[in-house]
C-alpha cells in the first residue's frame, strides 16, 4: 500500500507560518493535485512530503508507516522537479540510471530497469543522445524516467511542466495521465494551472495561505465549491460574481434581485436568510441566445473572437460586469446588446462570510 497521510501538518520558518495545519488523506494510486496561487504552500508541502522540508509539527505516514522524521531516501518517494536537473555530459540512458549506480545496484539490474523505463516513455531511439540534443519535452521524459527506475511507493511532480510550450503541455498532460494508468502508482502533483488539474486529477486540493480550502474531485469542485475562493479559482475564465439581495423566501427557493429582473433559486432545503450576499454564475452558464428562467440585457464591452468559442465582457444595467461564454459563431460587436439567459440551478449564493449556502448544479 502506498497511501499518503498527514495529520495536524505545520511549517514555519522562523515566526513565520506557512503551512497551517493540513490534514489530508492520498489513497493508494490515486492521482491527487495541489493547486492553490503562488505563495499558497502547496510547493512546500510537496517538498515536506519528500522529506526535503522538515515538518515544525504533525505528522506523515507513507503506506501505513512514519515518515514525519525518515530521511528523503528512505521514504520510498521519487521526485520530478520543475528544472530537468540532467547532467549535459551523460547520455539518456547513463541520465536514466545514475541514481540506481549511486546506489551500487548492479549494472545489469539498471541496464533492465533503465530498459522498461525507457520502452514505457518513448524514449528507445534516444537512449544514447544526450540532453542537449532533446527537445524539452523529451528533457522531462527523461526525468520522469530516472524517478521510475527507482520503483518508488509515491512519485511527487513540482511543476514539471511548467517550463514548456503551450502545444507540449498538452501532450504531456496526456502522457502523464497514460503512466499514471500504466504504473497504477500513487502521484501528487503540484500546479497552479487548474486546466492541468481538472484534466489529470482524481482528487484536486485546493490550497490558500497554507491552508485547505477544499478537497474533492475536479467536478465536485467544479458544481459544488465551499467558498468563494474554490468558485473563483476554480473554472476558466473564473466564475462572475455579483453582490446581490435575497428580498425573499418562498417554499422551495431563494428570490434573489438581479439588474433588471428576479429570479428564484432551488435551495435544496439549506436555510437561506434574507439580505446581502454574493451570486454566482459561471460564465457558460450564461446563454447568449436569451434561453433561460429569466432573461437580462446587457451591453457588450469587449470580445474575444476565438473560434470554437466567443468571450463576451458585458456590462448590466447597474454597471456591473460578466464574462460570457457564447458559440463561436457569435458575431455581437462591443457596443451592441445581448439578451442573457439565466438558469436558476446554475446559479450559486454565497453568504457574507464567502461560504457557499447554494451550489448550482447542473448534473443534479
């Protein structure tokens, strides 16, 4: 079993606090996310996990056992960095096998080892190039290659793709999903792009200020967030947020006043009370075509003409603004009215505390 555990977690340097006392549970094989902004901990937290960090307080147990106090070899964890780290004088296959030769495993055991690693990332035709004749995104199969050979209980990502273009990303999101499939290794893995969260996840944890803000799927996130925070970091472009009044409550919902109309919202039997909060609305949500429980109208201020879709940045009668997500054969010009549809079990309400009261969801 190779199962992650933290318990009452904390790091401070000096007086400082950054790591604020997480508790978290990573199944064996899963692949589990930290996303958060910069400066939010989750790097650190990684570096704590592999043993790079010591932990201030708390506890870390990896496959049943403690590791709050092991060193970073003896923890049974393989790290791949945001820096390739290659030695530029080594071939591909010396790059591969040089932790396990530091180690004194035989040279036939690596020559096998290398061998798999190397057949499971693509890399057989490029075993005896060296560093600077790859492109980066061999580069980081290369590293990952050198973390596999190692057969660790949990591999660690900081960032590995961060240094690479937009089209390699891509692939290599992929790709690193089809290890995770092919190793049915435990991952945890560090990004501040969400796209590469949702896309790679089983379980995303949301982090701010050294803290968790949420744990859970990439869609339970998605439909369902906790608070203010997770509902704007969470979704691109992020979720449109309106200070609106709840004038009253019916039987089944929440009638929230919006510019230019009202509409109830399904609360699911939650207690809502009247007054001041914050409404959300994803900007896909939102239909251009008028379709809808209740339709505003709106200006648009700025487009974004991107083929398979059209941002539109509108503003409401009161002056308020919201992104748009339209087909991509919309052709409304800044300056030209657009009639927006609203569903009401899209729409989400936060209280004044920035704590989610109801969650649109779509699926439900």
């Amino acid at each position: 079993m190779a199962d992650v555990s933290l318990r009452g977690v904390k790091k401070q340097f000096g007086s400082l606090s950054v790591i604020k006392g997480v508790d978290l549970d990573v199944k064996d094989g899963e692949f589990c996310v930290f996303v958060g902004p910069s400066g939010c901990g989750k790097s650190t937290l990684l570096r704590m996990i592999a043993g790079l960090e010591d932990i201030t307080s708390g506890g870390l147990s990896i496959g049943g056992k403690d590791m709050t106090s092991v060193g970073p070899s003896e923890r049974g964890v393989a790290m791949v960095f945001q820096s390739y780290a290659l030695y530029p004088h080594m071939t591909v296959e010396d790059n591969i096998g040089f932790g396990l030769k530091m180690t004194g495993h035989p040279k036939a055991e690596i020559a096998q080892r290398t061998a798999v690693a190397a057949k499971l990332l693509q890399l057989e035709p490029l075993l005896q190039r060296k560093p600077g004749q790859l492109s980066g995104g061999q580069r980081q199969r290369v590293a990952i290659g050198r973390a596999i050979v190692r057969n660790p209980e949990v591999f660690l990502f900081d960032e590995p793709l961060s240094n690479l273009d937009a089209a390699l990303r891509v692939q290599m999101r992929t790709e690193l999903s089809k290890l995770h499939q092919d190793l049915k290794a435990t991952m945890i893995y560090v990004t501040h792009d969400q796209v590469e969260a949702m896309t790679m996840a089983d379980k995303i944890v949301v982090l701010s200020a050294g803290k968790i803000e949420q744990v859970g799927s990439p869609l339970e996130l998605y439909h369902r967030p906790n608070n203010l925070f997770v509902a704007g970091f969470i979704g691109s472009p992020k979720m449109n947020f309106l200070k609106v009044k709840v004038s009253s409550i019916d039987g089944g919902g929440a009638v929230v006043s919006l510019p230019g109309a009202s509409i109830s919202l399904p609360t699911g039997g939650r207690t809502v009370t009247s007054g001041e909060m914050t409404f959300g609305l994803r900007p896909e949500h939102v239909d251009a075509t008028g379709k809808g429980d209740v339709v505003i109208e709106a200006t648009v201020r700025y487009a974004e003409y991107l083929g398979s879709e059209t941002l539109f940045f509108v503003t409401l009668a009161d002056g308020s603004e919201l992104a748009v997500k339209a087909d991509g054969l919309a052709t409304e010009r800044p300056g030209d009215t657009l009639k927006l549809g609203i569903n009401a079990k899209a729409c989400h309400l936060f209280d004044k505390d920035g704590m989610a009261v109801v969650n649109g969801d779509l699926t439900r």
